[in-house]
C-alpha cells in the first residue's frame, strides 16, 4: 500500500499528515511525499515519509503509482500554492486512479459547499478515518461532524 501525501509552501501540512499517519498505521504502509518545493519535501521527509520529491515530472511519474492521496483540497486546483502548483502537477494528481482524500483548506477563489468549517486537528481525525476506512476495504461517507475523542 502507498499512501502519497502532497503539499506545497513550507509543507507543515502535509507534515502534520505524516505525523498522524505513522502515528497510527503500520510500518508497512509506504508513504511517499510530493512537494511543490524542496523545503515542502524536506519537511515531509522529516515527519517520516519513506521517498520524497518535488517537481512536475516527480508528480506525472509518482502519482500514478499511488493507492490513496493526501493533502489540501488545492493540490488538485492548478496555479494553487500562489502558482507553485502548475497546471500538470494538478493534472498529474486528478487523473490518478488512486483515492484522493482531501482536506477541504480554503483557496481564497474557491468555496467549498457542504464543507464543515472544522479546525484542521479535526478534519486531520476525519483523514484518518477515511485512511484507514480505504485500507480494511469499508466504504464510509465524510462524517459531518465530529464529537468527542476520536
């Protein structure tokens, strides 16, 4: 299984992600980080990822290789990052079959209907079990909100 975790700018998003991913799957699961730029990757790397890298043909040759992605919803929004995300990166993310989990981040262009307006721990809650949900094979839908301890 490889999950791809994707972020841009100073990638603390994306290392969150990791964080709480190697937090709670097992140490087979492959994780593998695209970043906008090198200091995203570096950072990811950091957090525990097992490859990283970062640029467009990273992304066209990586993505496809993917069983889950991770990241903002703007990783799949070309021009997004304040244009480090170009067009084909998107591309590149969008047309991959893998599942795109998705954390709905705001893009100061784009509103996101149906989105809870949940702090990103939270949301980072949902990720997970929308991860984990993919691996044991169950298909569940986006909880709406969130109560108690996860």
């Amino acid at each position: 299984m490889k999950i791809l975790v994707v972020d841009g700018a100073g990638g603390s998003i994306g290392q969150q992600i990791i964080v709480r991913l190697r937090e709670q799957l097992p140490d087979k699961i492959e994780i593998i980080v695209l970043g906008t730029n090198a200091i995203a990757v570096s950072s990811m790397m950091k957090a525990g990822a097992n490859r990283g890298a970062s640029g467009e043909n990273a992304f066209r040759i990586t993505a496809p290789e993917a069983d889950i992605i991770i990241g903002p919803i703007s990783v799949i929004v070309p021009n997004s990052f304040m244009g480090e995300l170009t067009a084909a990166m998107a591309e590149s993310l969008s047309l991959s079959k893998a599942k795109k989990i998705l954390l709905p981040m705001s893009q100061p262009h784009i509103d996101i209907v149906g989105a809870s307006n949940l702090p990103l721990p939270h949301l980072m809650d949902e990720m997970l079990r929308m991860v984990k949900s993919t691996l044991t094979g169950n298909k569940t839908r986006r909880v709406v909100e969130v109560k108690g301890n996860v």
